[in-house]
C-alpha cells in the first residue's frame, strides 16, 4: 500500500560543512574547463576536415605528422582554432612521445575522450524517486535478507521466525511458506541468513541450530530441502554466493558466525552435485542429504573444499563475501581492531592470506566496487570511509555528512555512485568522483527507534528496499526515459505499409490503429 504522505526531501548537491561550498566550486571550474577544450569543441564536419588532412592518395599509405605539421595543418583544414590549442591536442594524442601522430591514434583518443565524458555524464544524473511503499508483508518478526531470482524474476523475502515470502516481479506477494528444519522443537530456532544459488537453481539457509540447508526451487515439492550441513562450531549469521559465469561449476559459499570465524565451501563441480551422496545413502532424489561439517573438513567429498581463517577473534562477524576480482574473502566486524579483514586466495587456492583494517570505533557493514577499486565501509563514527584495498594504513577519502551512525552502504555501481543509510533513517547518495553528496532523502519512515535494518538496492530494477524490523519499504527510481512524443498508449504489435494509401499502420495491442501521411 502507498504510503501518501511519505515526504521525500531531496536536496542536490548539498552542502556538508564549512569544505563542501569550495568542492562544488571545484565541480563546475573542472566543467567549464572540459567544456572548453578544443577536442570537446569539434564537430563531426570538423572531424571529415581532419580525416580528409590524413587521406594519402596511395591506397595502404598511413599519413604520420609532426608537432609543427599537426598545428600548422590543422588551422587551415578545419578553419578556427590557435595552433596552441591543436599543440596541446597533439600533445594529448601523443602520449608515448613517439614524435607523430596518425588518424587512427587521433580517433582512438576521442573514442576515450567520448566515453570518459559519458562516464561524467552517468556520475552526475540524480535519480528521481516515486513516493515511499510500504510492502504487504506477512512478517512477524525481523526481515533478515531480500534477494531477487534472475531465472524466475521473483523475490524472495525471508523472517527470522523463518517465514518465506515469494514476490512476484511487480512485487505482488506471491505465497508464503516456513522454512523448516528437524531442530525446529528448540523453542528459540532462528533463520539469519539467505543467498540464492542461481547457478544451481537452490537457496541457502541459515539458522541457530548450527546448520545450512540447501533448498531445491525445482523440484517437484516447492523449496524442498536437498542438502543440510550440520556439525558448525559456531552459528553463521552472514552468508554470500558466487560463481563464475565463464565456469558456472566453480562456485564459493562464504558465511561468518558469532565466534569470530569466517568460513568458506569451495565447490568445484556444482552443476553436477555440490556434495557427493555416499553409495549408502537413500536413492530417493527428493530424501534430505545431511553432511556433517567434520566431513568436509577431512576432504571426504572431493569436489569441494573448505577454506577458513579465525582473524576476528571472537567478534560477530556482520558481514562476508567472496570478490572474484580480487580473489578474496571480505568480512567484517564492529570491534576496532581486524575490523575488516581481506583474506586473499594463494595460488594453490586452497590456503588463505590476511590483510586486515583496524577502523576506529569499527563498521556496520561495507561495499566493493570492482571497476573503481574501491571499499566502502559504513562507519559507527558516523563516517564513511572509501579504501583502497591494497592499502591498509588509511583511507583514500572521507564522506562526510551524516550525524548518526551508518549502517549501511552499497554502491550504484553503474553511476559509480554510493548510497548510505544512517541510524536516524537519512538516505545519502554520493558522487565518488568528487566526493561530495549529492542527494539527501529522507521519507517518512517509521517513527521507531529500536530497530533492525536491512538495505537492498536492486540496481537492474531500480528498486531500493529498506526494511524496519518486519516492515518493508520500497523507494522506486522514476523512469529516466527521453521524454519523446508516443502515438500509442500500450506497446506496438504491428507495422504495416499500404501502398495504395501511402501510410504505415500501426497496431496496438488495445485494437487501435492509426494512420501517417507518407512525407
């Protein structure tokens, strides 16, 4: 149900402090100064002129020209311009100092020229958001994960009393269904965590009991339960899964528990079983395989190993996941010192090395970007820090602007922007680049204190969850389609020319037709 009220303040660009008037100064010098540059300057007539300047009359003749050459020809070919200007444009090309230039190397570098400035473009685009959402959940107790299944477009939402809420793709509450488990007679059994194994077709679950049970979405029983690993010395409370879409086969299940220990199950052929069924074992497909931790650790199932470090000493570990970019398992913690650990994959693969960060006053959970190399850590100090992963002594920058605790952030990573969600239910979102925040949302959220969050931001859907213990609310981004003139309501099924007429038909999958004069 639409929450009606809900206020969306949304302040761009906003000023933090007594630093931000001069940084956004900063922005707008760098973009009159892009702005004036002359290969920014050029138009598509300009670049013919210049191609023609290249031309040999010998076919398979490369045409090379010198500093001088370059400066001197170019005011003529394309008519304005100083020679200074195509001099620091030669200069730019020329990169390697190799002393000429070519067409092809002129164009290579506005290519780059081209997409760098699309990339700016992305990085300064502020979404626009439909009114605040609260979801008709059927949750009784805290909402521990909100995943998205790309093979069946659902959400999946899950409780800690371990309730399964199936959404469809329009966010229509499907069904719900408990998950359940054999130590479901312990009177405080507790689900912690969920991950989607897509490459498999299964989720994972967490709970309590010291387990993981892995759930099949295609079988014939709806989530019935495949594998449950039993046995952990500690009770895993953060979960994460990855796979390699060139080898869907190699796969990692990474988890953290309150002792302090991270874990890892790397598997190796998944598609075909991620456990091996011992010859003893029932031959009944859909009877619940247990596997005990102890097992996996002497190396009895061959087609998975373990991998693990105890780094955190006796901390909860909040958070857990395995970066293939970097090759190691990331986790953290609120404690100061090994706050967030980075234990990276020796070439053997099956042995770990630590690097940790000792972050004042600890986080509450952190984000990777790939492409731009950096961590992102929401700081209890009400900071949040970006990190350079190799680097361990000090942040490589600082956003500054909440005045609460965060709890949590996660990248656009499109955008390469980041957004962070702070204790007093203020929304952030920052452009990395200049590191500034360039958006402030703050909706009317539940007026309570005392809560649990969860921050989930679909990024393919544009759909930003954050949930308030058992309550869900949903913040949609506006579309950001080029506002051009549509001749019909509903989408076009048919296009057709008569000839007689003269006019294209379109039909319309409500039954309208309309008729165009042929220009």
């Amino acid at each position: 149900m639409s929450s009606q009220n809900a206020a969306l303040e949304l302040n761009s660009r906003s000023q933090l402090g007594p630093k931000s008037p001069e940084r956004t100064e900063g922005v707008t010098a760098d973009q009159d100064y892009a702005a004036s540059l002359l290969e920014n300057q050029l138009s598509v007539a300009d670049f013919v002129k210049i191609q023609r300047a290249f031309e040999s009359p010998e076919p398979r003749e490369t045409i090379c020209m010198s500093r001088e050459e370059f400066m001197h020809r170019m005011t003529q070919v394309v008519g304005w311009g100083t020679e200074e200007e195509y001099g620091e444009l030669y200069d730019k090309v020329d990169m390697a100092q190799e002393g000429f230039i070519t067409w092809d190397k002129l164009t290579s570098f506005i290519l780059l020229v081209l997409y760098e400035k699309d990339e700016r473009a992305k990085s300064t685009v502020v979404p626009q958001w439909k009114d605040l959402e609260f979801l008709p959940v059927k949750h009784k107790d805290n909402i521990q994960k909100v995943i998205f299944l790309k093979n069946s477009c659902r959400y999946l939402t899950i409780s800690k009393e371990g309730l399964l809420g199936v959404w469809g793709e329009n966010l229509k509450l499907q069904e719900t269904l408990p998950i359940t488990s054999d130590a479901t007679k312990l009177k405080h059994l507790w689900v912690t965590s969920l991950v989607s194994l897509e490459n498999v077709n299964k989720i994972a679950v967490a709970f309590t009991s010291k387990e993981i049970c892995f759930y099949d979405l295609l079988s014939k029983e709806e989530f019935s339960c495949q594998y449950k690993l039993q046995g952990l010395k500690g009770t895993p409370i953060c979960m994460d899964y990855w796979y390699d879409s060139l080898d869907a086969n190699e796969s990692i299940l990474s988890f953290g528990d309150i002792t302090g220990k991270v874990q890892a199950i790397a598997f190796t052929a998944a598609l075909i079983s991620l456990f091996e069924r011992p010859a003893s074992a029932c031959e009944d497909e859909e009877a619940t395989m247990t596997i005990n931790w102890a097992e996996l650790l002497s190396g009895c199932h061959k087609c998975c190993h373990i991998l693990e470090h105890k780094l955190h000493h006796g901390d909860w570990v909040r958070q857990v996941t395995y970066n293939a970019s970097l090759d190691a398992i990331l986790s953290s913690t609120t404690s100061n010192t090994n706050t967030m650990v980075l234990a990276w994959r020796e070439k053997s693969r099956k042995h770990l090395k630590m690097t940790s960060f000792n972050i004042a006053q600890g986080i509450h959970a952190f984000d990777y970007h790939s492409q731009l190399n950096l961590i992102a850590t929401a700081g209890i100090n009400n900071k949040v820090c970006l990190w350079n992963p190799y680097v361990v002594s000090k942040p490589v920058g600082v956003l500054w602007g909440h005045s609460a605790s965060v709890i949590a952030v996660q990248f656009f990573a499109e955008r390469k922007q980041l957004f962070s969600f702070s204790k007093d239910k203020v929304l952030r979102l920052w452009d990395i680049q200049y590191q500034l925040s360039i958006q402030r949302i703050a909706c009317s959220f539940p007026k309570s204190q005392d809560f649990r969050c969860l921050f989930h931001f679909d990024e393919a859907h544009g759909r930003l969850f954050i949930s308030f213990n058992n309550q869900l609310a949903l913040l949609a981004m506006k579309s950001e389609a080029s506002k051009r003139v549509k001749s019909h309501e509903k989408a076009v099924t048919c296009v057709l020319y008569n000839s007689v007429l003269k006019q294209p038909t379109q039909h319309e999958a409500n039954e309208d037709i309309l008729l165009y004069n042929d220009p």
